[in-house]
C-alpha cells in the first residue's frame, strides 16, 4: 500500500516513527477523515478547510498549501488504484523532537501521513436505525479542533458498545452538544435542532451538507441545542459523520424513539444525501 508521508509518497512497512514523537506522546496534533465513495472524495473540500483550521488553532504549520495537499490527495487515490468505498485518514503532529511540554524548535518539521482504508457503508444501520446511550461530555473546552486527543471520545464509544450501542450522546450542562464521533440532531414538530457550531462541538462536514439539505427540502433547522429529556418526547433522532452519513437513531438508553422506526424526515435527508454524493440509495 502506498502512503503520502510527509511531502512525499512511500511504501506502508517503509514508514516508521521515533518513540519521542508530539503526537504519540503529547496527542499534540490534528486529523481528518475524508469519505470515498467508488474511487472519488466526498467533500474533500470542506475536510481541507477544516484541517487548516485546526491547524491554525493549535498553531501548527502546515508543510504545504490547500491547493498541494488536494493535489496530493488525489494522487494517493490514484496510486493506490482506489475504486470502491472508503475513507482517507489524514494526521499532521508538531513533529519529532526530545520531550518537553513547550513547542519544539521552530524548523521542526510536522509529521504528517495519510493512508486509504475500504470501508464499505454501513448499509444495516442506516436502514434500520442504531441505539444509543446518554453521557456526561468531560471533554475540553476547543472541540471544534480535529485533535487527536480523544480519550474522553474512547471512553465514552466503548461505553456504549459495552451497553450494545453503536453511539454515546454527550450532554454537557443541560444541553446535548453531539455524539462521541458525529453530529446530534432532534425532530419536533417536522423542525430539525442541532448543536450551534460553538467551540463545543466539532462542526461536521457532513453537517454543513444537512442544513443546505433541510434548507431545499423547506424543513426549518434551527441551530439551538436541546436538553437530553427532550429526547424523550422526539419524533425522530439522527447522527451525522463521514462514515456514518445519515444515521437514524431509533432507541435512547433502552426507550424507543417515536414507534422506534427511522423517521420520514431523517429518511429524505438521507435521500439527500445519497444524491449529494451520487451514491445508490440503500433505504
Ligand atoms: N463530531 C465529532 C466529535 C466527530 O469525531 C465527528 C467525525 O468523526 C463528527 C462530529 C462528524 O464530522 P464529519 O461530518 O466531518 O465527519
């Protein structure tokens, strides 16, 4: 398998790190993960920008342009003569240096890589809708960052996955911010509410998509978050990811959502989204 390192292209088995590296030692860095659908990117665009973002936040430089690492995007694609469904994962750390808190020397150069996985979707769940638990979020204050500190995210998946669910929902305050690795969102009344793009929650590129989605479909989506007991009382439930699409949530902490049925209107921005992507629909 042939990987982008660095600002260069090489063999998987040829790559190897120091033990004194930021991100291994620190999670001192950013990361994408960019959706393939047959051989071609799904809003490469927007992951591009976010990394960029992420990277200005942690005040990480970035060995190359927007325009370079698209480029390079493509050809890795290309390169490894990637026709099905799939993802790119995309890290960049602040590099290998000695250990010690404070930012290495300035000529140190990020370590970057990115490697194409085959990931087929999630054909089952989407269908058929997914469970999911409720959690306390005891993450930091900036998770509009793609950082790659997500311990808080494990713990709180695999907490879920103990109790059979596929996602945990994190409540902070009152308030659902979103899922442990996608976007929350909440019908009442054939209106959609998610999370505000705050510094609480990471702004989902597929979540951008599913407001113009709502918009041409003329449902209201109103970025105002809901309170974990209005779960009980929704008409629909549904998470956003590259990976996960448009995921009907049809059971909260063993109660059923509605009559525990994907909903009409997490139906048709699944549709949207199908469309949007140029993919088959499933549903
Ligand atoms: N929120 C969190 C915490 C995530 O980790 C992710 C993606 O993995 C998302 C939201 C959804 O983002 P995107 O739609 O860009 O995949």
């Amino acid at each position: 398998q042939t990987i982008l390192s660095q600002t260069d292209f090489t063999e998987r088995d040829d790559l190897t790190y120091p033990f004194e590296e930021r991100g291994l030692q620190f999670g001192d860095g950013i990361y994408e993960v960019i959706r393939i659908y047959q051989g071609s990117f799904y809003l490469l665009t927007e992951h591009v920008n976010r990394l960029f973002r992420s990277a200005a936040a942690i005040k990480l430089q970035l060995p190359f342009s927007k325009q370079t690492i698209t480029n390079q995007l493509q050809e890795l694609l290309a390169k490894n003569a990637m026709t099905t469904d799939g993802i790119v994962y995309l890290q960049a750390t602040r590099g290998s240096a000695p250990r010690t808190h404070a930012f290495p020397a300035a000529d140190t150069p990020a370590n970057v890589y990115a490697y194409v996985k085959d990931m087929p979707r999630k054909r089952e769940e989407i269908i058929n809708g997914v469970s999911a638990i409720t959690q306390r979020d005891i993450r930091w204050e900036n998770c509009y960052i793609k950082s790659l500190n997500l311990l808080p995210n494990v713990l709180a998946k695999q907490e879920a996955q103990e109790n059979g669910c596929f996602e945990a929902i994190l409540e902070r305050d009152g308030r659902v911010t979103e899922g442990s690795s996608s976007n929350l969102y909440l019908v009442k009344d054939h209106h959609i509410y998610t999370h505000p793009a705050t510094n609480q929650i990471l702004n989902g590129c597929v979540r951008m998509r599913v407001k113009q989605f709502a918009a041409d479909l003329e449902y209201p989506l109103t970025e105002e978050a809901f309170s974990p007991e209005a779960i009980a009382n929704a008409d629909e439930l549904f998470l956003t990811s590259s990976t996960s699409e448009v995921m009907p949530i049809v059971m909260v902490n063993g109660k059923p959502i509605a009559d525990g049925q994907p909903g009409s209107i997490t139906r048709q921005l699944q549709t949207a989204y199908e469309a949007d992507a140029q993919i088959s629909n499933v549903t």
